[in-house]
C-alpha cells in the first residue's frame, strides 16, 4: 500500500471512532434525560387536568331552631313558685297564662297595711270635707270603702274646685294614693304572664328557690314558629344569594317547608345562615329537627382534584419543568374532593 493511501486510511479510521464515540455518547445522555424525567414523574405526585360538567344539585345539612326566644326573669327579688302549669321543659302554654311567679306574702302585707293606713287618714279628711264642701262629701265616702286590702284601688276622685284640691294637697291625700297605686303596681311585678303561645324551653331554677332581681328563671318560645340554621362556604352562601328562597327537605327528602336567608354570620372561613321557615301545611316540625337545602346548581365545567392538591384557593402547575400558582373557584367539597374551575384541560397539577 503506497503511503499516501496508508495516510487516508488512518484519517478516516480517526473520524469514524470520532463519530461513534459521538452516537454513544448521545445516547447515553438521552437515556440519563428520559431516566431523569421519569424520576420526577415518579417522585412529584400529580394529576391531569380534564373539566368534566356537573349538572347536579347539592345537599345542606341544618337543623330546625325556635324562631322567637325569650328570657324570665323578675324586677324583685324573692322565693320562686309555679303558676298554673308544670315548670319543666317542653310544657306548652297559651297568652296570658301565668307561667310562674314570686311569693307575694311579704309584699302584699305592706300594701295591706299601707292601705288601712291610707284609709284610717281618710276619716280626718272627710271631717274636712263635710264641713268645708258638705256636696263633695258623698264620692270621698264611696271612696273610703272601696279602699281595702282585697280589693285593687279604686280610681281617684275627679276634682272640681281649687277648695277641694287644697285640702288634697294639705293632708296630702293624693300623694299617698299614688304611692299605694305604685306599691300595687309592683305587686304585679310578681307575676310572669306569658307574653305569646309557647313552649318552655328551658328552666334554670328549681320550686320554692330563691331568685335574684333580673335573674334568668326560664327561656321560652313562641310556639310553631321557626328558623332554620345552616353552617355553609362562602361559595354556597353566594349561590344561596341569588335564590328568592328555597325548599327544605326532611329525612325523607320530602317537602317540609320553604324559606330565605334572614341573617348572614361570618364563622371564619364559613358561614352561618340563619333562614326564615315557612311550613308546608300538614307537616309536624319540632326543634332541632335535622333537615336539609336542596340546591340547585348550574351547568358548570371543571374537574374534580384531592384537597391535598388545593391551598388557599390556589393549585401549583408544572409546566415547562417550572412550578407556576394559579388561582381557581372551589365549586363544591365532598369528602376528600373538590369540584373547582379555572384549570385548562392537560394541566399537571402538583399534589402536596
């Protein structure tokens, strides 16, 4: 083989061990990519997005609750007695019925005494009359008798001359009758007449125990007449705000009644909704019933992710091997899913 021959023979030996160091080299680094890539996928848990629609309805546990609820308690002070009823909870009562009340027998032995006191005064003043203004002598003796401890005062003598009302204001004939109407007056202070139709609903002192002024004695409330609570998401409560009202479902999923939200509270991250109760006739409803809000919700798209993948209404995103934060609306919770929207479908969400 001459030399020049020799020469490109080893040339071109170099370039093709050259170019097949060159090829496994390549591929040794795509296998390192692939293998790498398959390593994150395999150590980054996450999901694919794909929206689906949801066309369904969405069920609100709460609870039926008094609408009307009032405290007990006395202005006096005194020994605690039963009215014309059992004093326990659950008793039903009508308007006006007496509910309870306070012993009265010290109370009504002054008024007794103040009265026969006012009455003895009384005598003295009609001396005065008979002989000042002999006409007007007949009413103050009418007067007089109906003034008894039996008896509530009768009303107060009508007054026609400057003479008469003198000698009133010099035996002091009406301040002590308005003091006697006030003693009175207190007496009924004694008394707890129930203000509407109702239910006791709960007792907090026993028979013939000593009360305190302005002591609570019992809680009571207006008979059939009901809200209903439900502690919701601010999502719901926003779907809720669009309704005129609503229905409410009983155990069965029957029609029980129906309603709106009445008042909003803020709980942190939830909200309580206190609802007016409309009931459907023939329907028995008690207290704390459990019952349930139907509601209805529009044809909305997106997909269902873990609650892991969710934090502060954002989700993470790989895309491009880089980590991006987006913003989405939490539709509904359901054990441990969430209905949201705001993704596109073949997203990868990261799960934390």
């Amino acid at each position: 083989m001459k030399l020049t021959e020799i020469k490109i023979f080893s040339k071109s030996l170099v370039i093709c061990t050259c170019f097949f160091a060159l090829l496994l080299f390549s591929c040794e680094s795509n296998e390192d990519v692939t293998q790498s890539k398959e390593d994150v996928e395999r150590i980054i848990p996450s999901i694919v997005v794909k929206n689906v629609t949801m066309n369904s309805s969405e069920t609100i546990d709460g609870k039926v609750t008094y609408s009307t609820i009032k405290d007990v308690s006395f202005s006096k002070s005194g020994k605690l007695e039963k009215g014309d009823m059992p004093l326990s909870v659950g008793t039903h009562f009508k308007f006006n019925e007496l509910l309870v009340k306070l012993n009265i027998e010290e109370a009504f032995r002054e008024l007794a005494q103040g009265k026969e006191s006012f009455s003895n005064g009384l005598l003295s003043f009609e001396k005065q009359i008979e002989k000042k203004l002999p006409s007007e002598l007949t009413k103050w003796k009418k007067f007089k008798e109906e003034v008894t401890p039996a008896k509530r005062l009768p009303q107060f003598p009508s007054i026609f001359s400057e003479a008469e009302k003198a000698l009133i204001i010099e035996n002091d004939i009406y301040i002590l009758f308005s003091k006697l109407n006030n003693q009175e007056s207190e007496i009924e202070n004694y008394f707890y007449l129930a203000p509407f139709d109702g239910v006791i609903t709960s007792v907090y002192v026993k028979h013939n125990s000593k009360v305190r002024k302005n002591q609570t004695v019992l809680k009571i409330a207006k008979d059939a007449v009901y809200n209903a609570e439900f502690i919701v998401s601010q999502e719901t409560y926003q779907e809720l705000k669009q309704c005129d009202d609503f229905d409410f479902l009983g155990i069965n999923e029957d029609k029980i009644g129906f309603g709106k939200i009445k008042k909003a509270i803020q709980l942190d991250a939830k909200m309580k909704l206190i609802c007016s109760f409309q009931k459907v006739k023939g329907k028995d409803i008690v207290n704390n019933q459990l019952i349930r809000i139907s509601l209805p919700m529009s044809k909305t798209k997106g997909c269902y992710l873990p609650k892991e993948a969710i934090l502060s209404k954002q989700v993470i995103v790989l895309k491009n091997g880089k980590k991006n934060k987006i913003a989405i609306s939490i539709i509904s919770e359901k054990d441990d899913l969430v209905f949201v929207t705001g993704l596109k479908d073949g997203m990868t969400v990261l799960l934390k």
